[in-house]
C-alpha cells in the first residue's frame, strides 16, 4: 500500500483525459472544471493533450501515457485527476513508468473506464487513491458544485476526513478487514490475464456497471468466479448497477438484484448490495486501496 499526500489548499492538481476525448464542448468543461477547483483553493495544471481527439480516444496511446507519466513527474502537482471515463485508459497502461510513479505517489482520483487506470498503477505500485468523481462531467456549470453527496464524500477522503459510510442493504452477514479495491465490473473482467489485474486475496471487492442487461452481468461475474477471483476475497460491496435492466424482450430473465443476490450467497463472505457507488448522479466516491474494515450485519464502511 502507497499513500499518497492529503490534498490541501493552495495544491496543484492536474486534469488529464487517459480515456475517451472531452467532445465538442471540451473548452466548456474545462473552463467549469478549473473554476471549480480554483473556488475551492487548488491550482490547476492541464494535460498538454487533454483537448486531442483520435477517433474514440483522446489523443494516441503514446500521448495519453505521456500525460499520465509527466503528471506524476511534476513536483508541483500532488493530486491527478482523470476528467471523464469512456474507454481506452488500459490501452495505456504497458507505456507507463511505473518506477516513476511509486517513487513520486500522488493522490489518483478515477471513475467508470479508469478503473482499469487506477487497478493497472495500483498493482505495480500500490498506489492508493479515490474513484468515483470524473470532474469533467459532474461540476454543474451555472453554480459550480456537484450533487451533494458526491462532494462531501469526495473531499472527506482528499482531505483525509475519514468517516464511516452506513449505506446500502446487508445481503451476506459477518464482518470483513483488508484493502479495499474495485470499480468498474466491465473494466475489471477486461483485465483478468493480464499483468495489470491485482490479486484479490484478503481484499474487499467493490463493483458496479452501467448500461448493462442482467444476464450479461452474470456472465462477467461468472467470469470473475471462475479465474477464482472471489476465491479469497474478504468481504464484497455491491454498487449500483445503473440501468442494467433487461429488455422488453428478455423481460422473463429477472432483475439485477436476482443477480447480485444468487451471486452473493453463492460466495457466501460478508457483504453488501445497493451501496450508491455507481453510474447515477447520486452517488459516493469511495477511497481505493486502502485498509478498511466491512461491517455487513450493519452496512457500515469505516476507512482505516
């Protein structure tokens, strides 16, 4: 485990776009994003490709790695931040430095497709961080502020205000302790054989997707459970799983709680379903990597 510095006023932070391109209103939503971080006290230091577009992704493999290495490398700059998700952010990952980054930690805030960012530096280095705020998407621009519940979870954890979270619903009861690591189930089944997928021993797993019919969910949670994932885990937390619902057509094939439930008990270690960690607007950001202790009996979450 590789902590890095608690973020405070007067900071440096750095946007960059490891994954999908900002889109034609980029200007727009960097122009909000910086205010946002400026009204809070932090200066901001842009990727010098964080405008590129290349077809889905923002800007080459080499240029997006290149934004990554050179934000870690800069002093100045104690926090990076991923501007949006999409997709592409693994396609980074073997043109990392990773020598580099263990040997300068700073505070990695991630979400939805740099999930595979944030479990790649994270098993090289172990690296801890945040997920769940992509600052690109969800700063309002009229009054520069993000839903409520993000924003307090979100800075309690930058700024080392640790609380416990009581949220979301016990599914298996009994207690669980270790790292706590996650995101993305879409992002994490895509990294199973590679060299970029952590071990899950003794850890306590967090997942959530977005857009997702349920039998498709089972097939990557089945996936999951045969690479022997969940082998060894501690303790598992269901996330939101945001309109991951069936279509009219398989209307007949159940609901995603039918699935987080068979797959729960069929685990059978501590853990919790409904956790509003996700793709909905409402949501919580939670700390990645770091030690945490899972009350499940009470849906309590304490960071340690």
């Amino acid at each position: 485990m590789l902590q890095p510095e608690i973020l405070k006023q007067g900071d440096t932070i750095a946007l960059i776009a490891p994954s999908s391109p900002l889109g034609d209103e980029a200007e727009s939503k960097l122009n909000k994003t910086i205010a946002y971080f400026k009204q809070r006290g932090y200066k901001v230091s842009l990727g010098e490709n964080i405008k590129k577009a290349s077809r889905f992704l923002a800007g080459s493999d080499e240029e997006r790695a290149n934004d990554i290495n050179s934000a870690f490398a800069n002093t100045e700059v104690k926090a990076i931040f991923c501007a949006r998700g999409g997709y592409g952010s693994a396609r980074a990952l073997p043109l990392l430095d990773y020598e580099l980054i263990k040997n300068n930690p700073k505070l990695l805030v991630c979400f939805s497709d740099s999930t595979a960012l944030q479990m790649g530096i994270y098993t090289k280095t172990g690296l801890c961080g945040i997920t769940g705020f992509a600052p690109a998407y969800d700063i309002n621009e009229n009054d520069l502020s993000t839903e409520k519940m993000l924003e307090t979870s979100f800075w309690d954890l930058a700024t080392a205000k640790y609380k416990s979270i009581k949220l979301g619903q016990p599914v298996v009861s009994g207690t669980a302790n270790g790292e706590i690591i996650g995101g993305c189930l879409t992002l994490i089944e895509s990294l199973i054989g590679t060299e970029y997928m952590p071990s899950t021993d003794n850890k306590i797993l967090f997942l959530e997707d977005v857009g997702e019919e349920p039998y498709k969910v089972d097939k990557m949670i089945n996936h999951l459970y045969q690479a022997g994932i969940f082998k060894n885990i501690n303790g598992m937390i269901w996330g939101n799983f945001h309109e991951c619902n069936p279509s009219e057509k398989n209307k007949k094939d159940g609901t995603i709680d039918d699935v987080i439930n068979e797959w729960a008990n069929k685990i059978n270690i501590p853990s919790i379903k409904n956790l509003p960690y996700g793709h909905q607007k409402e949501r919580i950001c939670l700390a990645f990597g770091n030690k945490c202790e899972l009350d499940a009996t009470s849906s309590t979450l304490k960071f340690k």
